[in-house]
C-alpha cells in the first residue's frame, strides 16, 4: 500500500486497509511537502494503530519514502495483481460535499439509513 501524505487521515486509510486486507505486507508512506513528517509518521504508526484501532502492525513492512521514489521507478510500484491502488480525493471540502450527497443518493435510492430530526 502507497500512502501519499503523512497526515492525520492517512492512519484512518491504513487501518481500514489493514482492517479489510490483514494480508496486507507493505505500507509505504510518503509526504511531498516534508519527507520528515512521513518519517515521524511511521514511526508511530505501530503505536497508533494499536492505540487507536487494536490493530496489531508485527510483521508488516512500514517505511516512509520518498514521493518521487516511486514515480521515478526507483522503488516497486504493483508487482502483482493483487496489490490494491487507491486513490482518496477527500479532504478537501467541495469533494467531501460531493463524496457525500453521492453516498446520501445511493442509500436513498437503496431505502437504507435513517431519518433524524435536528
């Protein structure tokens, strides 16, 4: 799993990851403002991950990296087919808003969730 960008949201994507994929071995993570951050970031992302979601890190490769590394094929990208790309938009508000009434037309249009008042 490549992760660009070491800030709070990227912990939340890899412990879903971990979470939906526990045979997940790799993470690399990656922050092209500042590699530091992404090198303090895994460094405690063991510790958080047990922390915050109980999920236990042993065994699974960690390592921040450069953002170009990968784009300038000085590191692996997919070496198999069932290693995953993911592309995450949110964080900024405007794709949040869309990400969201698209989820909220999908449950209408599926007759789930519910209705409160405010």
């Amino acid at each position: 799993m490549f992760v660009l960008g070491a800030g709070n949201q990227a912990a939340f994507q890899i412990a879903a990851m971990m979470t939906l994929f526990p045979g997940l071995k790799k993470i690399m993570v990656a922050d092209m403002l500042s590699p530091e951050n992404a090198e303090k970031f895994i460094s405690n992302l063991p510790k958080r991950l047990k922390d915050e979601f109980g999920i236990d890190a042993t065994g699974k490769v960690l390592e921040a990296n450069s953002n170009l590394d990968l784009i300038l094929g000085k590191v692996d990208g997919r070496t198999f087919k069932e290693q995953i790309t993911i592309y995450d938009a949110t964080g900024m508000a405007l794709l949040d808003i869309a990400a969201g009434k698209a989820a909220l037309d999908l449950a209408a249009e599926k007759n789930l969730g519910t209705t409160a008042e405010l």
